[in-house]
C-alpha cells in the first residue's frame, strides 16, 4: 500500500509537508513552517503525526522556510536524516536555517523581555543549535540523478526556476506485480522569461501530481516589472523619500539587484544610494554569483563580458547591527532593501517602524504577501500595524510590483504542465488560498481533461 498524507499547505501558501508511506517506509517532502494568521502559527506548535525517528528521509523542494523551516524542530522531536537536497539548496538552507533559529530565539527574548506571551517564559520553536544540528543531516543530490532511498523507492530532481536550487521531485515506486507508480511534487513553479536563473522544466507526466497553486487564479501583470519598479522610485526620489523594499532574501532581492543596475545603466533612473540590509541576502547574492550552472543565458554572457550582473552603483552592504541602525538617520532619496519580504520578522520591521509614520516613505512589494502578515495589512491599506507589540501608523505610500513575483501565474502553469508523455490519474491542487487552489483545479479539469482535487489537512488518499 502507498498513501499520501497532506501535512500542509492545504488552503494556504504556507507550511508544505507532504507525508509518503511506502510499504511501511515513510518519507517526507518538504518541512516548511506555517506563516502568516496566529491559527496557521500554532500548528508549528503541535505535535508531528508521526513520530519523526520513523521517517526515512526527507526530501526538500527549495530552500524557502515554507518548505524548510521546520526540519530543525523534526530534529528535536526525534528526525535522524538524511535530508536531500539540491546542492545550491543545501548551500542556501546553511544561511537560511540559521537565521530562521535566531529569528525564533529574538521573538522568544523580546517577548520574554515586554511580557507579550502567555506562556512563561517564551520559549523559540526551535534554536540555532537545532538548525545546525539539521544542517549535519544534509545531503546533496544533483538535478536529474536518480537516488535510491532504499530498493524499490528512487526520486529525481527536476529544475523548476522558483529560486536557486529549486526542483520538482519525482517519486518512483515499485508496487505489486513489479510496476511502478510515480507521484511528481511540483515545488514551486517559478517563471518563463526572466533574468538570472534557468526556466523551469515542463511537467514529464506521472501517475499522479501535487501542484503548487499559489497564484492559481490570477495573471502576472504584462508591463515590464523594470518599468514599474522605475515609476516607483523616480516619484518617491521627486519626494525626497526613502524607498524601502521589504524583499525575500533569496531571489527576490537578486532580481531586484538586476533590474537596479539595469535601470541605472539605462539612465531610466538616478543613481541613488542602495542599500542591501540583510545579512541572509548578502550571503544568497554570493549564492547565486557562484553557481553558474544555474545561470540563464544572459546571466552567463553578462559575466563573461566582466560585469557583474547583481551590483548596481551606488550599492553597500549593511554588515553590523549598528551600521543597519545607521540607517535610521539616511535622508532620501534612497534605496533599503531588507527581508523578511512579507514583512514578517528581520531587519526590515525596525526600518519600518521608524519610516512608516513619515508620508515621504514609499514601502515596495515584491511579491506575493500572504494572508494574515503584516505585508497584506499593510497592501490592504490598514492605517496602522503592531511592530513589536506596539501599533505604527502608516502613513508612507505603499505600492506592489507583483509581477516581480517568483511563482508562475495561472497561464504559467498551464504552460508548464501541457504536453505530458504520461496523464496523471489524479491532481492533487495545493500551495494556494482557497480560491487560487480551485481555480487552478477547474481550469486544469476542462483545459486538460483531469480529475483534479483539493485536499484537506491531515488528509490521506490510497494510491
């Protein structure tokens, strides 16, 4: 018997864990954290279903902490490895578990310190000694190896251009008689047509798929995000005002670096002071400069010319917490560019909280913001957010770019899944708001003809 259990990232865009059992051999895709509404927050909080000593492996899609931020708790609980990884992920995950263990020891202090918990005292859902302790467990496994985890269960990676390292995985598994069945993890589908990294493989067909969904019922805008990006900053340089970009560490802020120098070269816009905030970002960038196999074309021939695709002038590097302090008293305009990229935690809340109240500010998303954080209510229009337990007022210009985002649209995704050597006998459609999940699983349904469903949490099929 094989079944599948959906651990989460049902009816969100967060918290991806998607449980295997094989015959007994249990392996888990994905270990990513709930983000967003306290009610997805607490599930980090509850115990595993299984015990996690019983897993066999873990296996992760991309290094973001939707999909990873969790395996350092599953080694507290009992996990002992392996977890496979691509190799720029396993590089990336080095920097991001890390920093996502001090972010939780941070939240743990400050609210022991201000008595903002119920629980006393506060403690982090898991410390930098359990991330490091989870980086012991990695494991490397090269885009389109095929890696046995023991006899009759192997899987592959297959590029998906989310972010660097990012893959699908494809399970393959002996079943009775001597066949076999295939269950393909999408991961996040990234984009066709833009800078930096590979496009993403199309779908190869399986017996059955689990889909990301995240912008399912919803089209990317077709204006050039440089041009956007040029408006934004050009109208809040006519104001004096710092831009501040809250921006995800790991292909978020590389793009944006891109485009900057772009822009600047193109004379589309002045050559402001830009600042790069975060510790993680700076060591993503160096990421992403070093790992030229995963560079698209153009990335490649820019490096070849002797330029350096991710340095626009007037960059600097934010190193030391006092020199990000710094920052507190720059006058505009100017460029910050900090993570969290949904505003939920990182330097980017203390520049927040000191540049919000002031109407020069514009605050810049780039990308999708999820239900429930700070960067939603903040899009939504809210005339003020609690930083730090206390309430801000807005009254900085907040604008979105969403096409700088890095998952595919809903077109994208047809794009990328038409043309399979093998139909899926079910679709699983997860990763998305309720809305974008059934979207996506109509218009595959009559575009496709397949039988397309929406798990539950805590739900397992027989396949």
């Amino acid at each position: 018997m094989v079944t599948l259990t959906f651990l989460g990232a049902t009816g969100t865009v967060t918290g991806s864990r998607y449980l295997v059992d094989v015959h007994g051999t249990r392996i888990l895709i994905d270990a990513g954290l709930f983000q967003g509404k306290k009610e997805l927050r607490l599930r980090n909080w509850e115990p595993f279903p299984v015990p996690p000593a019983s897993l066999a492996a873990v296996i992760l899609t991309h290094a973001h902490v939707d999909h990873t931020g969790f395996l350092p708790r599953l080694l507290r609980e009992g996990f002992q490895g392996p977890t496979l990884a691509t190799p720029p992920t396993t590089r990336l995950l080095r920097v991001v578990l890390p920093d996502a263990a001090h972010l939780q020891e941070e939240e743990a202090r400050f609210a022991n310190k201000v008595g903002s918990s119920r629980h006393a005292p506060a403690l982090p859902l898991f410390t930098v000694r359990d991330a490091q302790e989870a980086l012991g467990t990695l494991a490397a496994v090269p885009f389109g190896q095929t890696f046995t985890i023991k006899p009759g269960i192997d899987f592959r990676y297959h590029r998906q251009g989310h972010i660097l390292g990012a893959a699908a995985v494809e399970l393959r598994v002996k079943v009775a008689g001597g066949d076999h069945i295939t269950i393909y993890f999408s991961g996040d589908v990234g984009r066709y047509d833009v800078p930096i990294l590979r496009e993403p493989e199309p779908y190869p067909g399986s017996t059955y798929l689990v889909v990301e969904s995240t912008y399912g019922n919803r089209l990317h805008d077709p204006a050039d995000p440089r041009d956007q990006l040029a408006e934004v900053i050009n109208e809040a340089a006519a104001r004096k005002g710092v831009i501040l970009v809250p921006a995800f560490a790991i292909d978020r802020t590389q793009e944006l670096l891109y485009f900057l120098r772009e822009l600047v070269e193109d004379e589309s816009i002045a050559p402001l002071p830009i600042f790069l905030d975060s510790p993680m970002a700076r060591e993503a960038t160096v990421a992403y400069r070093s790992c030229a196999l995963e560079h698209d074309a153009e990335m490649r021939a820019l490096v070849r010319e002797g330029v350096d695709p991710l340095v626009p002038p007037n960059f600097q590097i934010v190193g030391r917490v006092d020199e990000s302090k710094r920052l507190n008293s720059l006058a505009g305009p100017a460029v910050i560019i900090s993570a969290s990229g949904m505003a939920t935690g990182g330097r980017i809340l203390h520049h927040l909280k000191h540049r919000l109240p002031d109407p020069a500010t514009t605050v810049v998303f780039a990308g999708f913001q999820a239900e429930g954080t700070r960067g939603r209510r903040l899009l939504e229009g809210e005339g003020e957010v609690k930083i730090f337990g206390e309430m801000t007022p807005v009254r900085a210009q907040v604008r979105s770019i969403p096409s700088l985002s890095a998952h595919a649209d809903a077109d994208e995704l047809t794009i990328w899944a038409s043309g399979p050597a093998t139909t899926p006998k079910e679709v699983f459609v997860t990763h998305g708001e309720p809305e974008a999940s059934q979207a996506l699983a109509d218009r595959f349904a009559g575009r496709f003809g397949w039988r397309c469903v929406l798990p539950a949490l805590e739900e397992t099929v027989t396949l």
